[in-house]
C-alpha cells in the first residue's frame, strides 16, 4: 500500500513566516481594478440580498420593488464601470 501525502513546506512560528508567498499576494493594478469595480460589486450584493429576501416567501410589492432598484443600480454601475473602461482606452470599446 502507498501512502498518498502531500507536499509542503514546514510551517514554524518563526518572526519571518509569511502565509503566502510575494506571488500570491494581489499587485497594486489588480488592488486598484477592484477599487474601481467596488461599487458594481456592492450593487450585485445588495441584488442578491433583495433576492435572497424573497427565495421562502411570496414576494410583496416592497419585495418587488426592492429587487427592481436594486437591478437598476446594477445596470447603472455597469454602465458607469464600461464608461471608464471605454473612457481609458482612448475611447475604443
């Protein structure tokens, strides 16, 4: 029988231990497009919450209400971020 183990390095709780590697950590572009892709994200949580919302239930007028708000921010902070994304490619989309 084999034994089937996987390969790690060592974890000690030296002062210079570090859970991932420089690799791994996002760069400053990747950190500054999710800044700019933030509020898209936001208004596909808030989204999902009026959805989820009504998931046991039969939705109310509020309900209903909520979730058409809610996915017309959605399509607001799409545009703006295609906007932007146009906007800084010289105006090529």
């Amino acid at each position: 029988m084999e034994h089937i183990v996987t390969v790690q390095g060592v974890v000690t709780a030296s002062d210079d231990w570090t859970p991932f590697a420089d690799f791994m950590e996002p760069t400053d572009a990747e950190l500054d497009a999710i800044e700019q892709e933030m509020p898209l994200i936001l208004a596909d949580v808030d989204l999902l919450d009026a959805q989820i919302i009504t998931l046991d239930r039969t939705p109310t007028e509020l309900d209903t209400r909520r979730i058409r708000r809610a996915r017309h921010r959605v399509l607001v902070e799409r545009r703006t971020l295609a906007n932007l994304t146009a906007g800084g490619m010289g105006g090529v989309a």
